[in-house]
C-alpha cells in the first residue's frame, strides 16, 4: 500500500543533462524512507545502464522497465517497432496507474517520445488526469510542451550552458550510462 499522503506531478525537461538523473535521485532518496518507485523507461532498451544495476540493488523498492530499443529512434521517421513500444510503455503505466501500488511513478522520457510522435499529448494529459492522489507522478524528457506546465506542480526546465560533448567526450560508463 502506498505511503504517501499526496502525490504530486513534476516535470524534468529542457536541453541540459540531469532529468533523468534527477529522477533517479528521487527514487533512490525515497527509497531511503521504504518508498516504491517504479521507472518505465521510454525509448530505453537492453543498453547496460547503471542505474539498472544500482536499482537491482534494491528489488523491493525500485523496479525499472525498459520500453524501447538499444537504437537511436529517427526522429523524422520512427520506425513502426519505436511506435509500438512507446505504446507498450503507455499500457503499463496505465495499469500502474490503476493498480495504484507504488509511491512513486517515473516516466522517463515519455516528454521525448511525445515530441518524436511516438504518444500522443492526449495519452500524456490521460496519464496525470489518472494519477492516483497518493501518488507522485514525474516525467521527463526534452523539449515538454508548455500546454502539461498548468497540469503538474513542479516544472523544472534544465538548460545546458557548457557540455563536454562538444568536445567530443562521448558517454561514460557510470556517469552517462
């Protein structure tokens, strides 16, 4: 049975690094207390990442489900499998939704899976219309459009100024995956 008293909606989104390291913050800290996270992640698939270690960690309390594939989505011309599985990662956050069973749901990446056409704003407005009162709702992912801002309580818009990717410094273990 959830915890919390009230749940909240917040939003991670912008062009810099951290959403989904801010959420997986927050997991973490609730876990800490004895809250459950679950993370269904969007467009992430079979890619080692560490937070999928760290959350194995703690079996009891976060659970993260990948929905996606190990490629890039072609944001111009997503392929039918990417549409699927973006669909598939709606379903299951409709039933955890219903089932109610956790404090905390993360749906990382679904703002990015909105702006490359893989879920419609209609699914993403019917998910945190769904939201159970005790539970805490974020989301995450670039590019958020400004018509979810009225719907959560929490908007933080994270904006790159410098990153070392322009010089080239591709992803590291442990820090980027």
């Amino acid at each position: 049975m959830p915890k919390l008293k009230k749940g909240l909606v917040q939003i991670y989104t912008g062009t810099g690094k951290g959403k989904t390291t801010a959420a997986l913050g927050l997991a973490f800290r609730a876990a800490g207390h004895g809250y459950k996270t679950k993370i269904i992640q969007f467009m992430k698939g079979r890619i080692n990442y560490g937070e999928l270690r760290a959350a194995g960690k703690f079996p009891s309390l976060i659970r993260i489900v990948q929905s996606g594939r190990p490629d890039f989505v072609d944001r111009r011309n997503p392929a039918e499998i990417d549409i699927a599985l973006a669909q598939k990662a709606i379903g299951l956050a409709e039933k955890e939704l219903e089932k109610n069973r956790v404090d905390i749901l993360v749906l990382d990446e679904i703002i990015c899976a909105l702006d490359f056409k893989l879920v419609s704003l209609k699914q993403v407005k019917g998910l945190i219309r769904q939201k159970p009162a005790s539970m805490e709702l974020v989301l995450t992912g670039r590019s958020a459009p400004k018509s979810l801002y009225p719907l959560a309580d929490l908007v933080t818009e994270m904006k790159e100024v410098k990153h070392y990717w322009k010089k080239k410094v591709m992803g590291r273990k442990g820090i980027e995956f």
